[in-house]
C-alpha cells in the first residue's frame, strides 16, 4: 500500500467557490474534490491522505486566522500519517495576500523551507524521507466584482502568475518532482480563486498520470 499525504489550502479542502459571499463555506463532496478523484484513479494498492485547510500559509502567522502557519503544524502532520511513500504539497495562494507583504519569490522560498522540513524528515519508510511532489498553485483569477477580498489580495493575479519559475526552481534545487498545476486548471470566475468541481476532476487526472510516473 503507498501511503500519499497532500497536504495543501482550501483548493485541496474542496471550498465551493459559490459560498465566498456566504457566512460559512462549503465543501465540494468527497468524490468531487480531487483528492477523492485521485484516490479513485489511484485504485487499489493507494491511500490518499487529504490535509487540506482553508486560510494555511506557507510560513505565516495570519493575525486574522488563527493555526494557519504550515511551517508550525507541518512535522507533527508528517509524525501522525507516517509511513508515507509521497507527499504532495500545495501552497503559496494564501501567501499572496497584503498583509504579508512578501513577494513571489520569497513565497517560493516559503515552500521550500517547508519541502525541505519533508525532505529531512523520518516520515517514510524505513524511517527515511518520503519523496515529494511539489505542486504551483493555480493563479488567481479577476477579483473586481469581489472588492472586498480584492482588497486584501492586490494585484493577485499578476503576482500569482510569477510563482511558477520560483516552484519549479525550488523543486530543481531540491530534486522533487514538479507539476504545474497553472498549465491544468484556472480558478472559478465565480471568487477567482477555488476550483470548480470540473477543475477538480481535471487536476485530479493529471496527478494520478504524474503519480504514477513516479512509482
């Protein structure tokens, strides 16, 4: 059995893109989000691991969120699903907003603190390190007729645009596999930043393709 851990924000927690305006969000079913996809495309001899939250950073205490840090949670996740064969780690969205003030690169730098925290580790077999995929978020998309969360993500949409050359030369630096998922799957029109449940199902195909390349 291959253990495989992805950990991720709201796009692998399911956040249904029509409930951005509502006052609590809802969840793609589990056979929709592509975490369940993948794991029905695996089949037998796979067991996905979905560690999906809505709101998580790759290294930042969010002063309005509390526990979204993944840098802080990370290693006790990697101590409780351990042995993992794969991790698959997407990040970085979260980063983009005003209140952290950082930039595309150093949100890559962001996700290779955490890769390497995955990459050192004893959470595989064997008590080694498991292997890693690295995934580029998917760009955000128009957020004007949202003002309010255009406010807290200016101009998003360029600056996401920027992360795919510093993913993949972390994942070159640090010789992990790599997919970009820009190149698969744009954002719902409906908030400009989570997927749809075709999106959902068309990600999930190309990471079970990918997954099984690696194995």
């Amino acid at each position: 059995m291959k253990n495989i851990l992805c950990f991720g924000d709201s796009n692998t927690w399911g956040f249904i893109p029509e409930s951005i305006t509502e006052s609590h969000p809802r969840r793609h079913p589990h056979d929709v989000r592509w975490t369940g996809v993948l794991a029905r495309e695996l089949g037998e001899g796979f067991r996905v691991i979905e560690e999906g939250q809505n709101g998580r950073t790759t290294v930042h205490d969010d002063p309005f969120a509390l526990v979204r840090n993944a840098k802080s949670i990370l290693p006790a996740i990697l101590e409780s699903h351990k042995p993992l064969d794969l991790v698959v780690l997407m990040l970085g969205t979260n980063d983009l907003k005003n209140v952290f003030g950082v930039s595309p690169s150093e949100i890559a730098v962001g996700v290779k603190i955490l890769s390497q925290t995955i990459l050192s580790s004893d959470a595989g077999l064997a008590a080694k390190p498991p292997r890693l995929l690295l995934l580029c978020p998917p760009t955000v998309g128009q957020l004007a007729h949202l003002p309010d969360l255009e406010a807290k993500l200016s101009n998003a949409q360029a600056r996401s645009q920027q992360l795919p050359k510093h993913y993949e030369a972390v994942a070159a630096a640090l010789g992990c596999a790599y997919l970009n998922t820009q190149e698969i799957v744009t954002p719902s029109p409906v908030d400009g930043i989570h997927l749809d449940a075709a999106a959902h199902q068309k990600l999930a195909l190309a990471m079970a393709a990918k997954i099984k390349s690696l194995f």
